[in-house]
C-alpha cells in the first residue's frame, strides 16, 4: 500500500526564512506527488504537483518541490517566508487517481 | 462556476441519528470522493466514486454508504452516526481525461455527534 510521512507536525520559521517541509513516500513505482494547502476553516487548495515530467516542480505563491526518487521525497521549499504562508500543508500521493494517499500534515507558523 | 460545494456546512446530531451530506460540482469531472479530516490524521478516504452509478469504498468506509446517481452529485450517508464519525467531511473532484491531476476540495462539512 502506498503512504505518505510528513515529518515535523509543526514548524516555525522567521518571515523572510527559508521554508523546508519534509514528505517522504512509499512506493515501489514512482507515483503523482501533490502538495496542498489549507488555511483555517477552508478546504485543501493545490500548491503544486509532480506528474512524472521534470523533477523540479514549481507551484503557486513561489512555493516549489523536488522530486528524488533515490530518497523516495518530495519535499517542499520556499526561499523567502510570508506571514501568508502561515497554514496547514499537506503532502499526497496517488499511483492512478482512485484513491489519494495524505500525510498527517505540517502546521507552519510564521514569526514576524 | 461555484466549483464544489457542500450542504450544510455545520451539523449536530444524537447518537443515532441519521443524515446526509450533500456535495456537487459544477465542472463535468468524472471522479469524486469523500474524506474526513481528524487531528493529526491528515485527510482519510471514506469513499470514492469514478463515475456515474459507481461507488467504491476507501480507507475507511465502515458505518458510511454513499450514492452516485447523477455525474455532478455525491451523496454520503451516515445511517446511525456515532461519537466516533465527529469530523470534518471533505467532499472533493478530479477530472483524469487530461492525465492524473489535482483534486478539487469544498468547503467542508463540521459534524458533531453528541
């Protein structure tokens, strides 16, 4: 069965810091990778995927992740933090669109 | 284009009761699927539909059932709600036409079972 680890439930970080937020999968063939966003009392929104074209995948709101199939992650980064960015940022994976696999989920704050 | 909307947004109920939660989309996709999000727990697949008149169950489908019978509608029913379905219920839709892509969330639907 597939799985998705997020490590860190939270993370804070300074405004203007380097965001990193941590997803490793597990699969045996490479699957689609997503990184979603949710802000309090919303649903999930789309940051960015990774769909088998190039491993370096740039989304929305200058958020962008790295695929390494030798380490099997996905991890997420921002250069440069906005108190915006503060959320819930979930990892998920799929191998053919029936069922969608989420981590746990990493809580980013975001210190003035 | 309202995307994917859900009714109702909050709903209380006894140990027992039954209900159902409404979601629909507006976008022609063929997929759609029911999750439910507890702390710490991420998102957890309840059911999923890959088209009209198909249902399938998910990662965690027990003391649900669902119904699929027009392409734009997905229905989740709790037959005799327990303390345990307390949640938040994601509806969600996704288009594969074009290759695997990304889901479409609502809203959300705040269910307490007291």
């Amino acid at each position: 069965a597939q799985s998705v680890t997020q490590l860190g439930s939270h993370v804070s970080v300074s405004e203007g810091a380097l965001v990193l937020l941590r997803c490793n999968y597990s699969s045996s063939v490479p699957p689609y990778l997503f990184w979603y966003v949710q802000y309090p009392n919303q649903g999930l929104q789309l940051l960015l995927k990774y769909t088998s074209a190039a491993t370096l995948v740039k989304g929305i709101n200058g958020f962008e992740a790295e695929f390494k199939k030798s380490e099997t992650s996905f991890h997420l980064t921002k250069p440069s933090a906005h108190m915006s960015d503060a959320a819930e940022y979930f990892c998920a994976v799929t191998k053919t669109g029936n069922q969608f696999y989420f981590g746990t989920g990493t809580s980013l704050t975001v210190i003035p | 284009n309202a995307g994917v909307t859900q009714t109702p947004k909050f709903r209380v109920l006894k140990t027992g009761q039954s209900m159902t939660l409404l979601c629909a989309q507006d976008m022609n996709h063929e997929y759609m699927y029911w999750y439910r999000q507890d702390p710490g727990m991420g998102l957890r697949l309840i059911h999923y539909s890959v088209g009209e008149g198909t249902t399938a169950k998910g990662e965690v489908p027990d003391g649900y059932n669902v119904s699929r019978l027009k392409k734009q509608n997905f229905l989740l029913g709790l037959e005799s709600a327990a303390p345990s379905q307390t949640s938040v219920y994601f509806c969600a839709s996704s288009d594969l036409l074009a290759g695997v892509g990304e889901q479409f969330f609502g809203p959300g639907t705040r269910l307490t079972v007291l």
